[in-house]
C-alpha cells in the first residue's frame, strides 16, 4: 500500500494531469504525453488518486477537469484574440493557440493576462503563423494593446498651468492605457471590427463558450502599408488614433523618459520639416494630446 | 434573525449576480433588487469601463464580492499581488463580507482558473484553515467561504465533505456560503443523501446561500449556471433556511445568460421561502 501523498503532491501530481493537452478528439490522452509521468497510462495514474464511482472510472472523472481546464482557457485566448484567428485560419489558430498555452500557461489570478507573452512567442516561433508572419505580429500587437487599453489606470493629466511650466528639461510620462504601436500593415482596419467593446468576465461556470467555432472564416486581404498608432481609452471606450511618424516618434520618447527636448529631436530625427512648420506641428499635437488627457506627470 | 458575524449582521434578502448584459437594463430600470453579487476578479484592475460601471452601480445598489481564484485550499502560499488588490477592491466596495471557494487551483505559479475539489484529509483541514484566517486577517473583513460543485473524490479521503467543511471553518473560525446547487450536483455525482449535508453544516456559519441551475449529462452533472434552479435544490434550501434563519440569497445565472427580468423573477423565488420558516419539515424529491 503506497503512503498518502502530500496536499503539496497531491495537487502538483493533479495540475499536472489536468493541463496535459487534449486529444485532436478533445479527450484526456491515454498515456502521458509530458513526460510528467514517464509516459505511463492515465488510467493508472488517475487511479492513484482518484476514487471511481459505479459509473464513471478514475481516468473519466480526471477528464472532466481536464477538458474544462483547457475549454475554459481556450474561450479566453478566443476572445482575445478573434483577428489573429481572421488572419492565421481557423484551424492553424488552433494549433498555435495549443502550443502557446502549453508553452505558456496562466501565470495570474486573472485571464486577462493570458496572452501577455504571445507577440515574443509567436515571434520566436513563426512557423505557426504560416505565410502571413508579420500580419499576424501586426494584429497581436493590435489586439493586446486593446487589452492593456482597456483597464489599464488613468492618472491624472497635466493642466494648462503644468504645460505653461514645461520647460526642455521637463520629463513627462503617458497615460498607461495609452499603447504606441509602429505596424507594417494598418492592422487595426482589420481589428476594430472584430472586437467588442465590453471584455470577458470570470465566473464559476463550468461552461464552454458556444460560438467559439461558428465564427466563419474569411480570407483577409490587407495590403503592407507603414502604420503608426494609438490605441488608447476615453469616455470608457476604446480608440485607435492614427499617427504621424514623428508625432509617434516624439510619443514615443517622452513615454521612454527622455526629456522634452530629448523628444523633440526624437520626434524629427532626420526630418527636413523647417524649424516653423515643427513648432506648428508640436503645438498642434500638445494641444491635441491635452484634449484627449495622454500626457501626465512623470510618477 | 438579522445576520450573524460572519455577515456582518446584515439581512441583504435577495440579489443576483451582476452580469454585462443587464448594465443598460439596471441603469435604464433601476429594478428593486436588494443586492448585486460581484465577481472580485472582474474589478480587480487598474481602471476603466469595469470599475466606472461599478461605482454607478454603487451609488444605487447595496453590493457583496464573491471570488473565483483565492483557492483557499492551495497548498503553498497566497499571491500577494492578488491579496493587494483584493483588499483595494474591498477598500472600494465596502462589501460587509467576502466569500471564495473551498478548493484549490493553482500550483507552482500557474493558475488552472478551474475550483478544484480537495482532498478531505486533515492536512487540508490545517492548511486550509490556515490560509483563510490570513487572509480574513490581511482583508479586515468577514470571510465565508463556498461549497464547491465536484466530478472526483479522492482515494486519500479521510471524511465526509460536510465534515470536511465543518472542521475548517471551525479552525478558520469563518462564515460559510452555502451553496445549495453545489451540494446536489456533488450529491448526485458521489452518490450522498443531500440533505445529510444540509442538516450537518453549522447554521450559526452560514453568512449567505447560493441558489442557480445545473446540466444533467448521462453519468454526472455539471455545474453550469446557466439553466433554472431545479425543484430539489430549492427543497435544499428551504431546509436550509428553516435551519438558519433568512439568510442572504444569491442566483447565479453565468451563462447563457436570459434577459435581465427572467433572472430576476427567478431569483425571487426564493422569497417564498424566505417567509417565516413553516414548521413543517420540506419533502425532497428527485435527488439522488
């Protein structure tokens, strides 16, 4: 008789079984295929510690957690990120979507963090985004900036008596909900239909997310075009302000900590723009930046 | 009885969860309803449309946290960035009590966001009252903590679930949400009488009760909150209200989630139940 394992063994050994991935047929594999369990039938290692009842086996009962562990994180990253599916197809989605969360599992209380590393992981494994490697990139880098948008805090801005006091030394700092993307394809035409205003929500349910794959797929076509933008929050919504290059460049740097001078230079390194029609420019965007509330205090 | 401790001697009577769809219905209506349930995890964020449609929510309606990820039950140590926010988002609500699950769910770090079931051995017993008296310490608040709905047992098992239970929130020294729904769908999954369970918890714990819906598939039930409460849960609770007293009531109703008025007609079902208690004892039917 093998002594009871500790509540410390007990849920690592269960962890581990319950995110094993998936058949093709969306059952709990017959023998591990992890090697967290040195590749034995699950039947035998859920018996170790699972109880079968009059209807249903150790290995059954294991896999209704096993199926809903991986149902429930698979509707999440499908809300999440509905315009890679657009672009990728639907059935490639679902193999980079299963390689990533096995790579990549939750790491937070929350979901919504879920696709935190997805851009430096599909940029370290372009084989599963096929042919369109860099639209793919391009709206990831789109629809995470959505999320962080989305509930990212909102300090308070600078008023008209703090932009009289700048000076060139002065440091500023932007919004967080404001997110600064340079794109090769204007991604963000393709994005903005496809994402809801209002995000998931937790809940307890032991449900699967029934549109998942009724959603029907449409070849995209999205010419290159170099794309400089802002996806950023106001009024509690989500919007995304096309930018000059400059105007992008100058966000860019003031948002890195460098100085308001160091910014400007930033802002038209290699510009031929003349001294007047900049100074044009930058009042232009302060006052627009000012009206939409992104420039704060550096914290 | 006007509420225990672990409720903050509140009587909140009967509530629904809060849920997106029915924001323009509860702003446009503002229907009579006593309290909202929230789910922490949605508001515990840095800004934006959810925390501003809660404070609207606030300025009108009495509301409570319920959350999804605390895992008493886990054998290592609480998130303390999860803590943090918790307790800012207590700080903002002055919810009277809290309430999460009596499971388990993360390992190492990596979060499975699923409740899962709990050996019911002594060292969990330990372990897990343990950690929820740190963080009803950290949160200043009263913490009641849920009956969760389960697929397994374990081979180690050492009691009953409703022992299991009573131990732990006897060494927390914490309320109980009684989740009435989560005790038949376990009850007809493990092959127990139900109303053993609800006979056996300890009514002067009990600081709030759930109600809400199930799928019944061919050898087990899950727990899906998304259909009507069935006729035997609700002989649950009536037993559980006659043993405990009114007590606040809360349908869930997470998916496939009907109009606004639909839920809310049948959240107040249990209004009938809330009456003075009848001496008669209820008859349950159709359990397994």
């Amino acid at each position: 008789m093998t002594s009871p394992m500790s509540l410390e063994q007990l849920q690592r050994t269960m962890g581990a079984a319950v995110m094993q991935p998936l058949t093709p047929e969306e059952q709990m594999q017959q023998c591990d295929t992890t090697g967290r369990f040195s590749g034995r039938a699950m039947a035998d290692v859920a018996g170790e510690f699972i109880r079968p009842n009059s209807r249903l086996t150790s290995f059954e009962r294991l896999e209704i957690y096993n199926r809903q562990y991986w149902f429930r994180i698979q509707s999440a990253f499908h809300e999440d990120f509905p315009g890679l599916r657009a672009v990728v197809g639907p059935e490639r989605f679902e193999t980079l979507m299963n390689a990533y969360l096995q790579a990549h599992p939750s790491r937070s209380f929350t979901l919504r963090n879920l696709g935190s590393k997805l851009l430096a992981w599909l940029t370290q494994n372009p084989q599963f985004a096929g042919s369109r490697l860099t639209l793919a990139l391009d709206v990831v880098r789109v629809e995470w900036a959505c999320i962080e948008a989305f509930d990212n805090e909102e300090l308070a801005h600078l008023t008209a008596t703090d932009v009289a006091a700048l000076a060139g030394e002065s440091r500023l700092a932007l919004q967080p909900h404001v997110q600064l993307l340079a794109l090769t394809y204007p991604a963000d035409d393709l994005v903005l239909d496809m994402h809801q205003q209002q995000k998931r929500e937790s809940s307890e349910a032991g449900t699967r997310s029934e549109d998942v794959d009724e959603a029907p797929f449409k070849p995209l076509r999205l010419r290159k075009r170099p794309t400089w933008l802002a996806v950023h929050r106001a009024d509690l919504s989500l919007y995304y302000k096309r930018l000059s290059r400059p105007e992008f460049q100058m966000l860019s740097a003031l948002r890195d900590g460098r100085t308001l001078a160091e910014s400007l230079e930033a802002g038209f390194a290699g510009s031929r723009l003349s001294a007047n029609t900049r100074l044009n420019l930058v009042r232009e965007w302060f006052a627009n930046w000012a009206e939409l509330g992104w420039i704060c205090k550096q914290q | 009885m006007a509420g225990n401790r672990f409720n903050g001697f509140q009587n909140h009577g009967v509530g629904i969860g809060l849920r997106i769809p029915h924001y323009d219905h509860i702003f446009a209506q503002k229907p009579a309803v006593d309290w909202f349930e929230i789910i922490s995890e949605n508001y515990m964020i840095d800004g934006g449309r959810p925390l501003a449609m809660l404070d609207r929510i606030m300025e009108q309606y009495k509301v409570v946290q319920h959350g999804v990820s605390m895992y008493f039950g886990s054998a290592q140590a609480p998130d303390r960035e999860h803590l943090r926010r918790l307790k800012n988002l207590v700080q903002r609500t002055k919810t009277p009590w809290l309430s999460d699950h009596l499971c388990w769910g993360s390992i190492d770090g990596t979060y499975s966001h699923d409740l899962l079931p709990l050996p019911y051995t002594w060292e969990a017993v330990e372990k897990t009252a343990a950690r929820i008296r740190e963080v009803q310490d950290f949160l200043e608040i009263p913490v009641a903590v849920e009956n969760v709905s389960s697929y397994a047992e374990f081979v180690d098992s050492e009691m009953t679930e409703w022992e299991f239970l009573n131990e732990v929130v006897e060494r927390a020294d914490c309320g109980i949400l009684l989740d009435v729904n989560n005790i038949y769908v376990s009850s007809v999954n493990h092959d127990f009488a139900p109303m053993d369970y609800v006979n056996a918890v300890p009514a002067e714990r009990v600081a709030q009760i759930h109600v809400a819906g199930h799928t019944r598939y061919e050898k087990y039930i899950l727990d899906t909150h998304d259909h009507p409460v069935i006729e035997p849960v609700w002989q649950l609770y009536a037993r559980a209200i006659e043993r405990c007293g009114p007590t606040p009531t809360l349908l869930e109703w997470d998916d496939r989630i009907p109009e606004f008025d639909e839920v809310w007609a049948e959240a107040r079902k249990a209004e009938r139940f809330l009456q003075p208690a009848s001496s008669e004892e209820p008859v349950l039917t159709g359990a397994a």
